[in-house]
C-alpha cells in the first residue's frame, strides 16, 4: 500500500479494515500549516490509490479541537504571495478530499472554526458532538473562507445561514448546526469518532463501485444542468455493467448471502 509507513505532517493515520482514519495532530487546536495542507492532499491521493480503503474518517486529536483553522501567524506581515501561496494549498488539499471517490466523514469533536470547518465542508457527511462549536470568523480578522467556505456553506444550508454565519461571524452550536443541515447528526462528547466509524462501516456494505460513482453524479448537482446529469446518471448505471462488483451484488442478492466487494 502507498501509503504504509509514511509520515504525514500535523496528520496520523490508521486503518480499520476498509476504513481509513485520519487525526488532525498539530496541538494545541490543530491549525492547518502549509506544510499540513499538503500532507492532507498526499494523504487523500495515497488513499485514492489503494483499492482497499472504501471510507475516510477525519477527526481531531482531544476533546476541545477538531481544528480551528489556518494559523494567522503566518498572515500577520500582510505577505501578498505567502497568502496566495496558502489559499492555494487549502484549495488544493479540501478539493482533493471533497472528490475522494469513498465516503467521507467528519467527526467534529470541539471548535470547528473557519479553515476547521471548511474542512467538514469538503467531507461527505458530518457529525458533531454536542460540545462543539463551528464558525466562520475570517471576516472578523479582515480575511475571508478562501477554502471552499462561502461555496459549500451556503450550498448546504442555503443562502440566508450562510450570510449569518460569514457576514455575522456567528457561532452556532451543535443543536443548530444540525437543525439548518450543517451537520447530519449529533451525539454525546467522545462519541463521535465510534459514530463516524460505524457509518464507514455501514457504506462498507455498499458496493464500493456504486459509491463512488453515486457520489460523483450528487456531487455533480452543483455545477451541471439537470438534463445532463440525467443524461450521465443512465450512463453510469449502464456502466457499472462492466464491473465484477455489479454481477456479485445481484447474484449475492438472489443467492441470498453477503456480497463480497472487490472495488472492481
């Protein structure tokens, strides 16, 4: 497997079965750094590559962070190519991980704040503890979410909570992060990681081809037309033909027992 034994700056990395798990490590609230953005996105096409790995679920180390963002240290001296530099390698690492062809789960264990949530963002789905916190406060420190944030908030929970959460800076809890979309689902402090752990486990059970082509046409709602994602989703479906895992999901089907996957 590429990715066995390699090191991933501010990331650690275990795998459980087909289920690959992804700790945000850079204490005390796990900023991203450069260097951690790039580790994130070698790490996504690392997992990309190996056929085993069906899910990814990222969390952060602790009970107080899931990560609060970029460090602004970096940004204090107003250095124009240093910021560009940066907004280039969130851009690069969260785009990489939002077409990550398994599912992806963010289980959000403390402050998700702008760079932080903007990683959730770029996940498939997302899990909150009931202590955690997320925000955009970018514009309150005279920058703005350059990583994917003004897009896929408002396209998750519309236009109108997106403006509160950028234009106010508000911070919303887990109870209302839940009840405008942000997040699918709340559980108790701790137990989130075991949440997201057990979806993975869940889209185990699908057909890792179907996932990974399902997820493609939903994600292509936002950018193309209706006609032609219908047009593509009969397509796709068509060509799922041409995999083994399609013959063995029917057949185990009618046969009445588990599928055996081979992502292939």
């Amino acid at each position: 497997m590429s990715h066995a034994g390699k090191h991933y700056t501010g990331l650690q990395l275990a795998i459980d079965g087909h289920v690959a798990i992804v700790t945000l490590t850079h204490p005390p609230a796990h900023t991203w750094t450069r260097e951690s953005l790039s580790a994130l996105r070698d790490l996504v096409r690392d997992l990309e590559a190996d056929r085993a790995i069906y899910a990814l679920v990222i969390t952060g180390d602790g009970e107080k962070f899931f990560s609060a963002g970029a460090d602004l240290k970096q940004f204090a001296d107003g250095d124009k190519a240093l910021a560009r530099e940066a907004a280039r390698r969130f851009g690069e690492a969260f785009e990489t991980l939002s077409s990550f062809r398994g599912v992806s789960i963010a289980a959000i264990n403390g402050y998700a704040m702008g760079g932080g949530l903007e990683c959730a963002l770029a996940c498939d789905l997302r899990i909150a503890e009931d202590h955690a916190q997320m925000a955009l406060p970018e514009a309150t420190v005279g920058l703005l979410p350059c990583a994917g944030g003004t897009q896929n908030l408002a396209r998750l929970v519309g236009e109108g909570w997106a403006k509160r959460m950028i234009l106010l800076g508000e911070r919303i809890d887990a109870a209302t992060a839940q009840r405008i979309g942000l997040v699918e689902e709340v559980v108790p402090k701790g137990e989130g990681r075991a949440k997201a752990l057990a979806w993975a486990h869940q889209a185990g059970k699908q057909s890792p081809v179907s996932l990974a082509a399902c997820k493609k046409l939903v994600q292509a709602t936002r950018s193309q037309t209706l006609a032609t994602a219908l047009v593509q989703e009969r397509e796709a479906f068509v060509d799922l033909f041409d995999t083994a895992d399609q013959r063995e999901g029917v057949n185990a089907f009618l046969e009445k027992r588990t599928p055996q996957w081979k992502n292939a």
